[in-house]
C-alpha cells in the first residue's frame, strides 16, 4: 500500500487568510467570533458569528470566474491555490488525471437557494437563475477547484456534517493508498452564516445565545450554551511518498 505525506496547506479562516496569520493567531488565542454583519440579526437570538473577514476572492482566481462561485467555493478555491502553491504542485508537469481532488462541504450554497426562493415568490419561476443548480450543490467546491486548477483526477465530495472536511481527507488518503492518483487536494469548506442558516441551528438550540465573543465558544465550559457558527475554508495536498521525493 502507497505511503501518503502532506506537502502543502492553505487557509482561509475567520482568524487569518492564510496558513501562517491562522496559526500565529490559534498560539496567541485570538478570538475570531463578532457580531454577524452579513445580515439583520434584530429577530434572532444569535447574535454572533465567526466570519472570514477582508475576503477578496479576485486576489485568487479570475472575477468572472469568481462571479459564477458562490462564497463556499470561492473560499475552498482560494485555500486551494495556497494549498498547492505551497505544495509546489506545477500542472505543467503533472499528469492531470493523476492530480484528484476530495474537498467537501457539508452543506453547500444556503445563501443561492435563499435569494432564489425569494426570486420564486416575487417572480415566478421563469425568473430563476438557471445556474442555481451549480452554485448551491455541495460538490461545486469540489468541482470549481478541479475546473480552476486543471486537476482531471479523481472528484468527490463527502457529506458527513462537522466531520466533511476530515473525513474528505480520509478518503483522498486512501484514494491514493489504493494508487486511484498520486495527489490529492483535499479539505472542507464551508459559508453558511445566513438567515436560514443561523435560525435553522438556532431552531435545535445548538447556537451560543451569548452576545460576548470571548464566552461565547467555551465547549469544554460549565456556563457553556452551544457553539458558534464559523465559515472558512481549510485545505491539504496529499501526495504519495515516491511522488513528493521525485
């Protein structure tokens, strides 16, 4: 069986857009979690979130092709492009049928199936945008880094809850354990702190009605009263032993 290594990891965080910034800020235990500016929160109990904050897809991929992604693809592509820079992964040389990718997210676009409802009721259904399909569904992340990035290589994505992105990169291991590619790109990715989103978590009383960032994710705590919703992106380059040496 194929030895596996990581070669390479990116990151797009609520507490840093890239592997260093992430990591300094976890050692000096910088608090990410805020008040959630992407909507209205007067109606909700929740108040906070954990956003990815100053987030500026153009600055890794091209803006037409970020205007076809929704905020969860945009994010695994951009934690992607650090993940295989840092990785030294040249497609120019690889065999881009041997390059796969398993980068998940549990729940895929909230914010397109909210806008276009809202477009449903208002307008009718002929007003619907018809790229809704490949916007919202959970694989696209998977799918706009392979299309970004040129990998023609094994292409999944793993829909388990909070455990996606970890056991994306468990298949993508085995993946190439099993010699179905020599590397992997491979992670989770996720961007639901929306209306539906948050009430819907908040509807099972599993989010943290506490409106001070500092007590408000404490899971290991007596005073604790659910978790916080954070979005983010975080991915691997798997590489098979003999491949990374070479």
């Amino acid at each position: 069986m194929n030895r596996v290594v990581v070669t390479g990891m990116g990151a797009i965080t609520p507490v840093g857009n890239d592997v260093d910034t992430f990591w300094n800020s976890l050692k000096q235990g910088t608090v990410g979690i805020g008040p959630i500016t992407s909507f209205d929160t007067a109606d909700y109990k929740v108040k906070l979130a954990a956003e990815v904050k100053d987030f500026d897809p153009k600055q890794y991929m091209d803006p037409k092709a970020a205007r076809r992604m929704e905020r969860f693809s945009q994010l695994a592509v951009a934690a992607s492009k650090q993940a295989l820079e840092d990785a030294g992964i040249d497609m120019e040389i690889e065999d881009p049928y041997r390059v796969g990718v398993c980068v998940s997210s549990g729940i895929g676009s909230l914010q397109a199936i909210e806008r276009e409802y809202q477009k449903l009721l208002e307008k009718g259904p002929g007003r619907i945008n018809p790229l809704l399909v490949p916007l919202m569904i959970s694989n696209m992340a998977a799918g706009n880094v392979s299309i970004q990035f040129g990998l023609k290589g094994k292409n999944i994505n793993v829909v388990t809850a909070c455990a996606s992105g970890t056991n994306s990169i468990g298949e993508a291991m085995r993946a190439i354990q099993h010699g179905e590619a020599e590397v992997m790109v491979a992670g989770g990715t996720e961007s639901c702190i929306t209306p539906l989103g948050v009430a819907g978590f908040s509807g099972l009383t599993a989010l943290s009605t506490s409106e001070d960032p500092e007590r408000a994710s404490i899971p290991f705590d007596l005073e604790r009263n659910g978790f916080v919703m954070g979005e983010g992106a975080g991915v691997v380059v798997l590489e098979e032993l003999e491949h990374a040496k070479a």
